[in-house]
C-alpha cells in the first residue's frame, strides 16, 4: 500500500499551470515540524520539507484558496520521478500525489474566502509531471 496523510504549512503559494492535453496540474512545498528530544532532554524541532503535487479540480482549488503559511491535512501517495536539471544531470524527485486536502487554517485567519476541502480519486498523467520539476 502506498498511502501518505502530512499536516503541515505551506512554504510557498502554489503555482499552477496545465499541461499540454489541458490539465491542470498545482504544486507547492509543505513544511511538517516534528519535535523530539536531545539526550541531554533538551527540546530539539526538525522540518521536513515535502514537494506537493494535485490534479484537475483538487489543483484548481488548492491554487484558489491556499496561500503560504497555511496550515493543511493532505493525503496521498508517494511517487518518485526522473527528470534532467539544466545542467543536463539525470536527477530523482520524491513527490507526493494528493488525492485529498484539506484547510485546517481558521477562517479568521486566513486573507481567502471560506475554507474548503476537495478531492480527486482519479488516476493522473504521470507522463505529464516529468515536464514539470520542482
């Protein structure tokens, strides 16, 4: 099973674009905090940063109401990708597929309308994405 459910925060607004076919395809980086402990027992905070990539309609409303900063649940799978840098260099890119998201920023906090949730259980154009590194 290849299933990934994060909460973290945006570290970008999400960029949107469609690929050739007229998909729409959104992108953006998520911030998760894990808090552990040194041993010395001091409180030690790490981040993991992770690429976030949505499909059709969930691209459309992630690009319509998520802004940097904000607080969302994504859940998804897991897909690694081969792409060329511009330095010609063949690289792996770990991306995770949303199917689901939601907004978990209180309204009163947020600078876009009424918070919303949406959802794709689709297959996407995996092709597609190779044309669109992070």
């Amino acid at each position: 099973m290849n299933k990934i459910m994060l909460i973290g925060n945006l570290g970008k607004d999400p960029d949107m674009s469609y690929t050739d076919r007229g998909k729409a395809l959104t992108k953006f980086s998520l911030a998760v905090n894990r808090v552990t402990r040194t041993a010395g027992g001091e409180r030690k905070e790490e981040t993991e940063w992770f690429n976030i990539v949505a499909w059709d309609n969930l691209a459309e409303t992630c690009n319509t109401y998520l802004k940097k900063g904000q607080k969302v649940f994504v859940e998804g799978r897991i897909q690694q990708r081969k792409y060329t840098d511009k330095n010609g260099v063949e690289r792996t890119a770990v991306d995770v597929v949303i199917s689901d998201m939601e907004m978990l920023t209180p309204r009163d906090r947020q600078s876009s309308p009424a918070s919303s949730s949406d959802s794709y259980a689709g297959d996407s154009d995996l092709g597609d994405l190779d044309d669109h590194p992070f």
